[in-house]
C-alpha cells in the first residue's frame, strides 16, 4: 500500500472517529483504531500524536498491549447502542432491516462486553 493512500485513509478514519465522539450510532474505537493502523504505515508524526494524545492515546495503547477496553468506554458504547437502536426502531419501517441491525449491535455490545478490561 502507498504512503500516501495510507495517510489519506488515516485521515480519513481519524474525521469519522472524531466525528463518533459526538453522533451516537457511529463508533469511535474501531475508527480510532484503523486511524493508527493506517497511519502507522502513512505517517510516524500522526501515529505518535494519536498514541500521545490525552483521550485518544490510553485507549490505543490498551488495545495494542493488552486487547482491552475500559469499563467507561464499554459503558458509552453499549448505551450509545441502545440510543441509536430506540431511534432506529421509532423511525425505521423496515422489519428486515431493524432485525439486522438488531443482530450487529448484540453482535457489536457481546464483543466489547467480553473484552477484558485493562489493568
């Protein structure tokens, strides 16, 4: 994979997980996550900054050394989940489509519930 397309993925990831911080329904770890893969092959100056910075940094190291996730962030994810599940279910008259994304968030809630939490 090219330099550049790697650092253009980066960026790319590192916008929708900024942009998860703040619209529940988008995910936050898992683009924050693909962030630091990509720019680990892009950009050492971004991948250090992703892995010093305050909020983002602890939960990059944590999954790198020890594939955990805090009990605070299961907790925002999960409810952010449930939030972004209650909306749907209101607004979606789809029954095949509200069963599917039933499925993936159980799916997604089960995998960061059995994540150990780091120590």
């Amino acid at each position: 994979m090219g330099r550049y397309i790697a650092l253009v993925l980066a960026y790319f990831f590192l916008v929708l997980a900024f942009i998860g911080v703040f619209l529940p329904g988008v995910p936050t770890v898992p683009f924050l996550l693909l962030a630091a893969w990509f720019s680990a092959k892009g950009s050492e100056r971004l991948h250090r900054w992703l892995y010093e910075h305050p909020q983002f940094g602890k939960l990059l190291i944590d999954w790198e050394t020890q594939k955990a996730i805090s009990r605070k962030s299961k907790v925002i994810a999960v409810l952010a989940l449930s939030v972004s599940w209650i909306v749907m279910y209101r607004h979606l008259n789809n029954a095949w489509g509200l069963a599917g994304i039933t499925l993936l968030f159980i799916a997604v809630a089960a995998y960061l519930v059995s994540r150990p939490e780091p120590h």
